[in-house]
C-alpha cells in the first residue's frame, strides 16, 4: 500500500509531526475540499471531504408522501410500528424502481500518526454508523474514539456520513434515500479503497465495520457482495427485532427542519431526528454507565434518519450465506433495541445472530458482551475495552 503520499500531507499540514515541509504535496485523490488534521481524540491524522459517489440500484416505489407537520409524522410512525403490517404493505406496493444519481458523501479517512506504523498500514475498516447518527459515533472524544483505538494498533479507518446524513447529500428522503442506495453507496466505497482511488491508497484487506442500522447495512453488503469484505465487525444488532418498535417510539421522531439545531436548518420534510435528548438516553444509553460529556456531545451532533430507509431497512435482512470470513458480534449487556435491554435473556443474542446470518462465517468468529453498556457501545464507560477486543480479534485472525 503506498502511504507516502497522506505522510507527506500530514508533514506538510500537521503540527503534530513537529515541522512542515514546504516541499511535501497532499494526494487528495477522490476528495474534494480536502481538509488535513487530527482525529477528534487526537491520536490519528486524517484527511476529510466530499467524494462524489455514483450509483444506480433497485429501489422500491413508495406510495407515499412525506408528512409535513408532527401530527402527520406521528401518524405514519404509529402505523409503521404497529403489529398489523397492512399498512407497510399498502406503501411498498407500488412496485420497484431505479435509484440512480450521483452524490457527494463526507468521507474521514484516518492513520496512524506514527511514522513507522503508517508506512506498515495494510489492513483498512470501513467504519457505518447507525440510525440518527453520524460519522463523529466513531471518532466522539478523546478515550472514546475507535479511529484513535485503530490506529494505535496500526490500521487505517474509514468512516462516512450516510446519503441523506450529515454532511453528506440530502436527496429526497423517500424514494431515494432507501435502504438499498445506502448498500450501493457503501459498496462502491469498498471499490474505491480497493482501487486506491481515496488519498492514492490501496489497501490490501477491507474490514467492515458498523453500529446498530450501519450493522445491518454492512450485513447488506455481505449477503448482497459477499466478495467486498474480508471481515465484519458488527455493534448493536441482533436477529430480534421484538424491540425495535419500543425504542423507535422512544425516539419521538420529528421532521428535522422543526428543529433548532443548525445542521437541520432547509431540509425538507421526511428527514427525521429525535425530539428529545430523554429519547437518545432511552434508546442508545444505560444510566450512569456513560461518561455525562460523551452524552451530552452525542445529543449535540444528533443527525437524521429517512422515513425512506424506515420502510425499506426489513428488505435487505437475509443471511449472509456466502461469506466465509470471519465475523465479530458486539452487543452492549444492556441494549434494549435490539435485545430488550439483556443480550443474555432469553438467550445469548449474539450466538444466535451469528448461526442464523452468518452459518458459514470463519472458525476465527467471536462473539463480546460490553459489560454494563447500553446500545451505544462506543459512548459508554467501557467503550475501550470493546475497543480492544475488536483489535484483539483483527489480529487474531491476521488482518
């Protein structure tokens, strides 16, 4: 993998490495408005920007319009979640249909400050986030940061803010933000780092890696593009759904452009964020096993969800029968959307998310339960010591 050219942008642009050279020159391949500096926790060097993303996938024509008041959102969401699927029904029926387009996704590609770990970097992860938030889940303070966690044992991440999320392109919210573009955009990331077409990096081994929604999205990829990824690490998921409905009324989803917060300011309707911060602890948080400032930034940079991805997320959930590499279950002691708050009752979640997804998965498979966590695994208390055991596993099983 060449490295040399993101090592002489950090010279170049980062205080950190202790001098500038005027000489140095940033490869800002696939990037556009290319930004260089530190990790939010400090401890990696990253290049940041948008990267034009092309794709062209089935969607589903959804007979529906995105609810313009609360009342209206409220509404569709009582039908979404109720046990009478009717509705559901009534709204996907219109058939399928072609999400094509090109789009320009924020994308935070980080290494190893250390000069003699990043000339040795071979092995990338491709870092997805869940449901309402953003790329920041990954990188949120210093002690609370996998990006720096990562990069301290010598890998390379890459994580991204979902179409319709953050940064990223805000197309619309129901017939193209669907589940099944957010699989296209994830895919053709994979290609890029492949083809060393981000920063002039090839990357010889691509890990994926999501949290919650960004679990099943990166599932997605492995039973859609088995051949994409060499490993998985999945957060925050289960092959039980019995509880997703309690948390997602939880949420008490809004139009976002209802919010104050400035990052929603012009969206149009059917962007969705929580109205309260009582929602985020309900669903993601266990009290009082999380840092009080991680929460209170994790409410701050609260993002989006579609009421397109909503209706269309059950459609790409089938096991990944044709990925044979190994495959890692992370799921906090106390996550309650996916495992009504003990991953051990009725019985162990993750072994049974693992034979019911993954039956040909590798021997180096291994399941973790972050003690004491909520469904955020990576904002909690014991944060890095899940870190930890993701590391543990890369390197157990020689990636």
């Amino acid at each position: 993998m060449n490295t040399s050219a993101l090592l002489q942008a950090a010279l170049l642009f980062n205080p950190w490495f202790g001098f500038a050279s005027a000489s140095a020159s940033c490869s800002s391949d696939g990037f556009s408005n290319p930004v260089i500096g530190p990790s939010t926790g400090g401890g990696s060097t990253c290049i940041s920007g948008d990267v034009a993303i092309s794709i062209n996938t089935a969607g589903t024509k959804l007979l529906y319009e995105a609810p313009t008041d609360a009342r209206a959102v409220t509404g569709s969401l009582v039908e979404l979640l109720q046990s009478d699927p009717s509705w559901i029904s009534d709204v996907v029926a219109g058939g399928p249909s072609v999400i094509s387009g090109r789009h320009h996704i924020f994308v935070k590609l980080c290494l190893p400050k250390d000069a003699a770990r990043l000339a040795k970097v071979k092995t990338v992860q491709l870092l997805t986030h869940g449901a309402t938030l953003d790329h920041s889940y990954w990188d949120i303070a210093p002690g609370y940061s996998y990006v720096d966690a990562a990069s301290a044992a010598g890998y390379a991440t890459l994580s991204y803010d979902q179409l319709g999320v953050g940064l990223s392109d805000h197309p619309d919210p129901i017939q193209a933000v669907q589940a099944t573009s957010q699989v296209a955009v994830t895919h053709e990331l994979v290609r890029l780092l492949r083809e060393a077409k981000l920063g002039g990096h090839r990357f010889d081994t691509v890990v994926g890696v999501g949290h919650s929604a960004g679990s099943t999205l990166t599932q997605g990829i492995t039973t859609q593009h088995p051949e994409d990824l060499d490993a998985v690490i999945l957060s925050g998921t289960s092959a039980s759904a019995a509880s997703v409905a309690l948390t997602v009324a939880a949420f008490n989803l809004v139009n976002a452009n209802s919010d104050p917060a400035p990052q929603f300011r012009g969206l149009p309707a059917g962007f969705l964020t929580q109205q309260s911060a009582a929602g985020i602890q309900f669903a993601f948080y266990r009290y009082p096993n999380y840092d009080e400032h991680v929460f209170e930034k994790q409410v701050a940079s609260k993002s989006t969800n579609t009421l397109g991805v909503l209706l269309t997320l059950g459609g790409i959930v089938a096991p990944s029968t044709n990925f044979t590499g190994p495959v890692l279950l992370v799921n906090g002691q106390h996550d309650l959307v996916f495992c009504g708050g003990n991953c051990l009752v009725p019985t162990d979640q993750n072994a049974l998310t693992m034979s019911t997804f993954y039956p040909a998965a590798a021997k180096g498979s291994q399941t973790y339960i972050a003690e004491g966590a909520g469904h955020a695994i990576a904002a909690h208390k014991s944060g890095p010591d899940s870190f930890n055991k993701m590391i543990r596993f890369l390197q157990a099983n020689r990636l």
